[in-house]
C-alpha cells in the first residue's frame, strides 16, 4: 500500500541510484564536442535548489493558519502574505544566515568532487567507498555535537574501514589482470583510481563536517525559521560560491565555449537529481525515519551497483561482494546500537523528569501542610486574643 513512508523511502531509493548511474553515464560516454563544465552543472543544481526550496515554503506557509487562509483571498492579501514569506529568506536579513558560509562551501567542494570520483571509480566501488561518511561523521559529531558512541558503534566503525580497504585491493588486483573488452580497455585507460578514492576521502570529510555543523547551527539558533529557509539560505550563498569558482578557474572555457557547452537531455537530469537530493533526504527524514533512511540508501547502493553490470559493463567478483556485505553489516550495526543509545537516553530523561515532578508535588504539599499548620495557629491565636479581650471588658 502506497502512503506517504512508502512514497519517500521509494522516491529516496530511486533518487540515490539515478543520480549516480546518470553522473557516470554522463561523465564516461564518447562525446563529439567538448565536455560539459562539473561547475557549471553544480551552479545549474543551485539554482533549481533555490526554485524548490521557494516554492515549498510558499506552499507550507500558506497551509498555515497566520497566512493565506486568514486574508480572505483578497489580491492585498496574496501580497501581504508573499511578503511575509520573502522577509526571512533574505539572506542578510538573517544574521544567522552567515554561518551557513562554511557549509556552503564545503557542499560546493563535494559535490563538484562527485563528478571527479565518478569519472575515475566504478559505481560499486564509489557506492562503498562513500559509506566512509559514517566513520567521519560519528567522529565529528562525537566531538562537535557531544554525542555518545558505544563500543559496539566503534565495532562497527573498524569493519567498515576493513570492508572499504578489502574492496579496494580486489579492485586494484583486478585491474593488474587482462582487460576483457576494448570498450572497457579504452574506459579502464582513462581512470585514475588513486584520483577517485582521494576524491570520494574529501567528500566523506566535507559532506560529514557540513553536515553536523549545519545541524550544529539549526540547534543553536536563537532564530526560529523553517528548514525550507534554511534550505533558500544554504542555496543562496552555494550559487554566489559557484559562481566565483566559474569565474576564477572556467572563466576561459566558458568565453570559447559558451556557459551551458555540452549540456543535453542527460546533463539536465543530472541537474535535477542532484538538486533533488537534500529534498529527498528530508522527505524521508519526516515521513519514515533515520533507520530507514539507511536501509533507503543501502539499497539504492545495491541497485545502481547491479545496473552498472549491464549499462557499463562492470564486473561483481566474489571479494567485492564480501567487502560490500562487510560494510552493509558496519552500517547496520551502527545504526542499530545508534538506537540503544537514545532509548536508554530518553528513558532516563524521562525518569529524571518523574523524579522532579515527585520533588516538585512534595515540596508542595509539604508546603500545603506548612501554610494549613500557620493557618490554624493564626486562627488559634485570633480565638485567643478575642478570649481576652471579652474578659478585659467584662470583668
């Protein structure tokens, strides 16, 4: 039955694999003219980030009850109610805003890195070697966010380096051998693994610091605004930076080629789906969860690995699959003994908090029965000063 978890998990799972096979289509079949610019493909995925992320907080403010619907549809009232979105958007209107400066930048970096890795790395072993954002991103919010990680987490964690580093030798000992087809001869000559491991390292560490720090920053703002704006901001300062980078170093291809060169119906699909990629994280974030966020992902990653046999050629061997089942299992395991740690967490909280609702009922009624105590000496006292008076004017 479709509902909305489905819908997202499935939506997650084709967004995942298509963006992956696209980008490796894109960056590794025969062209005739030149190739296309990674920067300005990454500018491009920008700008369709901004159009999204403006038209979904168009559409969650006026589901709210202080917009659209308490203005009567009148024309003043779409105006009112546009202004009223458009105010926190802008980006120096948000002092807040600036941080996402380092974020954006580092987004910047990896997503112009995932064209790098997918040109120089099969789309298995890209899929593998990107699960190394766990490690990375345990790491930096152990010591940014203060999260605690087990014994068990830090298991896993050494698994999944064996897992990568196994998958890897398999991949280079396979490369030592005989080609088996010239298509792939031609392809295997244009490949630099060092390259796209070292490309896929860099993206661990950039995706895994913006990440937790972006999380840093959305928990620590005294500023409440919707993550769709916070989304507009991300976007705003990615495209400024994108823009300066096509400047500096593509300045001179874009004059001789033009700004859009290469770009066809593949390339567009590539805009889209990597601009759709922070929308189906949160999507599956909100209606499913962080667990099956993983399993959403770990299966994309089998997915696009399985059609990479047949759209390129590529070739599973048996210690690729067990280098891939390694890290499958760090991943589970982590995210598993994640869980733990959070229910034993919030059954404390909530055993902390039965602990001061008890102090703070008995600190009351030792309170009641104190001002009852006072009450009835007072009222003993008044009998008694009256008892006096009587008998001073009635001796």
């Amino acid at each position: 039955m479709l509902n909305a978890k489905n819908i997202s998990l499935l939506a997650g799972i084709f967004q995942q694999a298509a963006l992956v096979l696209i980008i490796r289509y894109s960056k590794t079949r025969k062209q005739d003219e030149v190739e296309y610019l990674n920067s300005v493909a990454v500018a491009s995925a920008e700008v369709f980030k901004l159009c999204l992320s403006f038209i979904l907080e168009f559409i969650s403010t006026k589901k709210n009850k202080e917009g659209i619907n308490n203005t009567n549809g009148t024309k003043g009232g779409h105006i009112s109610h546009l202004k009223r979105m458009f105010k926190p958007m802008l980006v120096f209107n948000d002092k807040e805003s600036v941080k996402l400066v380092i974020p954006a930048l580092l987004y910047l970096i990896q997503n112009n890195l995932l064209f790098v890795a997918l040109a120089n790395l099969s789309v298995g072993m890209y899929q593998v070697t990107n699960q190394g954002k766990l490690l990375t991103t345990a790491l930096l919010s152990r010591i940014m966010l203060k999260n605690k990680i087990s014994g068990m987490q830090y298991v896993s964690i050494a698994l999944l380096g064996f897992g990568v580093a196994f998958i890897h030798l398999s991949e280079y000992h396979a490369k030592e051998e005989s080609v088996s087809t010239a298509s792939s001869a031609t392809t295997a000559t244009k490949q630099n693994q060092i390259l796209g491991l070292m490309a896929v390292l860099v993206c661990c560490l950039t995706s895994s610091f913006s990440g937790v720090y972006f999380e840093f920053i959305l928990k620590k703002s005294p500023t409440q605004l919707s993550v769709h704006c916070r989304n507009f901001h991300l976007a705003s300062w990615s495209f400024f930076l994108a823009t300066v980078h096509i400047l500096l170093y593509d300045n001179d291809q874009v004059m001789q080629y033009g700004l859009f060169h290469g770009f066809d119906i593949y390339v567009v699909l590539v805009v889209v789906a990597q601009g759709m990629t922070g929308f189906v994280v949160s999507m599956m974030i909100k209606y499913a969860d962080t667990v099956l966020k993983g399993f959403a992902i770990s299966i994309a990653a089998v997915l696009a690995t399985l059609l990479s046999v047949p759209l390129f050629g590529a070739h599973i061997s048996s210690s690729f699959v067990a280098g891939a089942l390694m890290v499958v299992s760090a991943v589970k395991m982590y995210s598993h003994y994640g869980i733990k740690i959070e229910e034993s967490n919030s059954k404390k909280d909530a055993e902390n908090k039965d602990e001061e609702i008890g102090l703070i009922s008995k600190e009351k009624e030792e309170q009641n029965e104190s001002s009852s105590a006072l009450g009835s000496d007072n009222r003993g006292d008044k009998r008694g000063a009256n008892h006096r008076r009587k008998l001073v004017q009635n001796p």
